[in-house]
C-alpha cells in the first residue's frame, strides 16, 4: 500500500505542475491586463511604472520561475482587480461551491442508482423503456438552456423558488436540479449497463439457484460487483462539482468558485486564475485517488502491488 501511495503521490504532483503550467501560459495569450487598470489618460511612464509593479515587464521564463517559487509556498500572488492574497479568495469561495456540490450529488446518486437498477432488473418492460428515454433527454439538454427555463418556470411564473443569488436553503434547489440533471442521466445509464453485465454472470445465477431471495441477489451480489464503475463516474462528478460548476454558478448568480474565476478571466486577473486551477487539479487527484483506494474495499480482488 505504501509504494503505491507514493508512487500516486508523485505522479499528482506531475500533475499539479503541468496543470499551473499550461494556466499560466495559456492565461497570457490574452494579453498584457495593465491597460484595463489604469485611468485612459494615464501617461505611458505611469502605465510602465503599473506593469513593472505587477511583473508584466520581466520576460516570461522569468515570469513562470517567479509564479512556480510562490506556488510550491502555497503563494499565487494578491488580486490584481481587489489586492488580496488570490488563494484566499478562492478558499472563501470554496464553501458555497461546497453546499451546491453536497446537494447535487445527493439528488445524483437518489435519483440514478435507483433508475438505472431498476432499468436493469425490468429489461425491455415500459419502465426501462421510459426511464432511459428520460436519461436521454437529461443528457441532450445544455445546462445554461435547463436553467433559464427553471427560472423562468419557478422563480418568475410560479414564485416558488428564488431565481438567483443565495439567500436560504430554498435558493440551492434550482442550481442543483440544473447541475444534476446531466450526471444524474449519464449515472443511471452506467448503472443500467453494469447492472445488466453483473445479472447475466454465473455468480448470480448461482445464488439464485442457492434459493436466496431476490433482494439479496440484488443488493449483496449483483449491486457490490457494478458498482465500480459507478463509483468511477461518481468520483470523477464529485471532483468536477467541487471543482466549480462554472457555467450553472454564473446563470444563477451563485456565489461560488465557478463564479469567481469567470469574473477573474473577464477581468485578466490572473493570480487569481491560477489560484483556482491550483484547487480544482488538487480536488481532482485527490479525488481520483480516493477512487482508487475504494476499489480495495468494493473489490477484495484488487492489490495495490
């Protein structure tokens, strides 16, 4: 176990840098954002005294040094836009896009663990048909396009649910539903497959020749042996939705991180910028790895050599 942490440990760091690595240069291909913070009739010697204050001056190898010395100190710089440490503003953000991810993969995992067993065990009945009808339909939908029309069904026609901002608990459901619809159809399709390969295997067909009832089938055998696939795609969606769900936070006005580095890249502020892609690399290997320590306990037969 502990060669194989260490060896994942590494290679997540690998990809830490090559994540800050390619935001870094990819972020300046926009270019020099001094002009958007100085007055228009500032004189070119206060607009170079800006530049060189922010390090725009200096050439970028010079630039990237700088930015890889501060990062392994856990330092992205201050705000350009707000002069404020930039991981801070990410970590004060981090909360929010926490409660919309907790409430999102809930309504995930309720609604399509149960869709696409039951798909499964029901083959080819109205109910597989209809409910893999419905998975299809949640993943042809554009997430921006689903929460426009939620808005505008139950925030502005009906006035049941706030339509933006966060305010109670109620505002959390119509982001949440908007996020979790694409997953929650891809999930239970997943299931459905998986479900369907463990049903057809000899195990299973020897534990219903042993006499046992059907729900033990189901859960102690068939449900343990496809579930790490699922357990794949969930942790795959939980790094994403901690990550920040950028464009359902920026329809909802909803204060997390996704909203925050919109703001930064239409701002060019890129500390901040970099500061986000440094959480969201971290929360994925983090995730994946977590992943991968599950499939010991999901699955006996996996050694971790």
């Amino acid at each position: 176990m502990t060669p194989f942490l260490v060896r994942r440990s590494g290679q997540g760091l690998l990809v830490l840098l090559l994540a800050l690595t390619a935001v870094f240069f990819l972020v300046r291909l926009s270019g020099d954002p001094t002009l958007l913070y100085v007055p228009e009739d500032s004189t070119q010697q206060e607009i170079a005294q800006l530049r060189h204050a922010f390090g725009f001056d200096q050439p970028p190898w010079q630039q990237y040094a700088r930015f890889v010395a501060g990062a392994v100190r856990g330092n992205f710089g201050n705000s350009i836009r707000y002069d404020r440490p930039a991981l801070s503003m990410v970590f004060e953000r981090l909360p929010q896009t926490a409660e919309l991810a907790a409430v999102t993969l809930a309504i995930i995992i309720v609604a399509a663990v149960p869709l696409g067993v039951l798909a499964a065990v029901r083959r080819n009945s109205w109910w597989d048909t209809g409910s893999m009808l419905v998975a299809m339909v949640g993943q042809s939908m554009p997430s921006y396009w689903l929460g426009i029309m939620l808005i505008l069904l139950f925030a502005v026609r009906l006035g049941w649910l706030p339509a933006a901002g966060r305010t109670d608990l109620s505002s959390v459901i119509l982001p949440a539903v908007t996020l979790s619809t694409y997953s929650a159809a891809r999930l239970a399709r997943v299931v459905r497959s998986e479900m369907l390969d463990v049903l057809g295997s000899e195990f299973v067909r020897t534990a219903q020749a042993k006499g046992l009832s059907r729900m033990a089938v189901l859960g102690k055998h068939a449900m343990r042996n496809a579930l790490i696939p699922v357990v794949t795609l969930l942790g795959l969606e939980t790094g994403f939705l901690l990550g920040g769900a950028i464009i359902v936070e920026t329809v909802f006005a909803w204060p997390g991180i996704g909203n925050l580095v919109i703001q930064a890249v239409n701002n060019r502020d890129y500390p901040v910028v970099q500061a986000d892609a440094f959480l969201m690399a971290g929360i994925f290997v983090l995730a994946n790895l977590g992943i991968d320590l599950l499939y010991g306990v999901l699955d006996p037969r996996v050694r971790y050599e």
